[in-house]
C-alpha cells in the first residue's frame, strides 16, 4: 500500500514543501494540515505550538488515519516543538530546519540572510544551526509575520499586495552585501519571484523543500512504500483545517475538512 504522508503547517506556506514531495512520491496518499486557526505560528508562545502539535498526534491516533509519515512542513513549528512531539509518537518525522548550511556553503560574500518568523529567529535551535555550520559567516537575522499575510492572501486569492510587499522588504532594509538570503519560512517561497524582482535578482533564494522531499524519500526507500502497481492512480489531496476556508479556493478534486483541534489539547 502506498504512504500515506501528512504534511503541516499553520497555514497555506507548507504546500511548498508538499509540492516538492509530490514530484518524488507522485502516487502516495497526502494529507495537508494547516492549523489556520492559530495562523501564524510566527505569533505563538513555544509552549502553544508544542500543545498544538501534541494535539495533532492524539488527533491521528484517534481518528485512526494510519499516517506513515508527518512532515512539519513549518520552520516555526519544527525550530520549536520537533524534539517535544517526536517522544509521544512512532511515527517518523521530518521538519523543516532554515537552509543555513548550504548558504554558508554558496556564499561568495560571507554575508547571509535569514529572512524568517520572529519565533524561528528568536529559536535556540536556529542560533545553534548558525554557530554549527555560518560560524565564518555574518548572518543578518531579518524576521517578518506581515509576509506570512500577504503570502496567504496571494495564495487564495491570485492577487499579490505588492505595495504591502515592498514596504515589508524596505523595513526589512536587506543588506545589498548579502549574496544568499535563506527563506526561512515555508510561507516565503509564495513570494520568492516578487522578493526576488524586488532585489534585483542580485541574491540567491534558498529554501529547504528539495531537501525535505529527498529526506521523506530516502526514509521510505527501505519499506514497501513506495510500490507503485500498473493500475496505479494519484489520489486526492485531503485538506484539514482548524478554521474556516472557503471552498473555491481549492481545487474541486481535493477533499477538506474542517476540525476542531482544542478538544484535543491536554492542559
């Protein structure tokens, strides 16, 4: 039978790294998780996010959707809560650390950005990534919710706020020394054209999707699931969402499903 991977994210930013997925494991079944009611994560307490994971664990256990594999398709979550929700479950799990390492290894200038939610930024986990593998680097910390907004609002609606966009960037007052700016939160490549438009196309964007897709592949390399039969057919994406979204904003085969995720919060 073929995976069944459940990919996460406070909202709509985390279909970046699930397309990326999709394209090494095209016939697994997917499901999306976007806790929206708490959108952004960016905003939220550690303690919160970890409450809010816990809770999508009991959730799958109790719904019995026989997940193989979650993917915490969110820098926030996964720089926050990853080491907590992995001692309450046997399901594997992968997330989504900012791409530091390959910055520091493609810059020309030794200047990086980190362009992330304040609570990745602000994160341990994060200065440990930077001490580990840009410890010869100067990494700008730049860190932004206003983009996850406009992220979204692109997303459902087609329609980018690019005057709000180029006033977050002119606040974020990007170095013109950076060569390589890590998107450092899955929302982000939403906008990598227009940030990229706006810079001038004179920095390299880089982010973790490739990278994740690799590491959910070669986790299930060595079980049977990733046999795909002759009569093999892609299914449809399960949407989960813990508040309302309108239903023309997603494709008519996807199915989604709205929860209530605080009946399964433990205080």
């Amino acid at each position: 039978m073929p995976a069944h991977i459940l990919v996460f994210d406070s909202g709509i930013g985390g279909t970046t790294v699930l397309g990326h997925i999709q394209r090494s494991i095209p016939y697994a079944q997917y499901s999306y998780f976007m806790d929206n009611e708490l959108l952004p994560y960016g905003a939220q307490t550690q303690q919160t996010i970890i409450n809010r994971l816990s809770a999508l664990i009991r959730y799958i256990e109790h719904k019995k959707l026989n997940v193989d594999l979650i993917v915490i398709a969110c820098n926030t979550a996964s720089t926050s809560a990853l080491s907590a929700v992995r001692l309450i479950t046997n399901i594997p799990i992968v997330g989504v650390v900012p791409a530091i390492k390959p910055a520091a290894q493609l810059t020309q200038s030794n200047k990086i950005g980190l362009l992330a939610t304040p609570a990745t930024i602000a994160s341990e986990y994060t200065k440990e990534l930077i001490r580990t593998h840009a410890s010869c680097a100067h990494v700008s910390l730049l860190s932004s919710v206003e983009l996850v907004t406009i992220a979204e609002n692109f997303f459902f609606t087609d329609e980018l706020k690019i005057e709000k966009l180029h006033k977050e960037l002119v606040r974020l007052n990007i170095s013109p020394e950076i060569d390589v700016l890590v998107l450092g939160c899955t929302h982000f490549p939403i906008l990598a054209d227009a940030i990229n438009e706006f810079l001038n196309k004179q920095v390299k964007l880089l982010d973790s999707g490739q990278a994740i897709a690799n590491r959910v592949y070669d986790l299930l390399l060595n079980t049977d699931k990733l046999t795909v039969t002759a009569s093999a057919t892609k299914k449809p994406l399960h949407f989960y969402a813990t508040a309302y979204t309108s239903d023309n904003v997603l494709s008519t085969q996807d199915i989604i499903t709205q929860i209530d995720l605080t009946q399964y919060v433990q205080s």
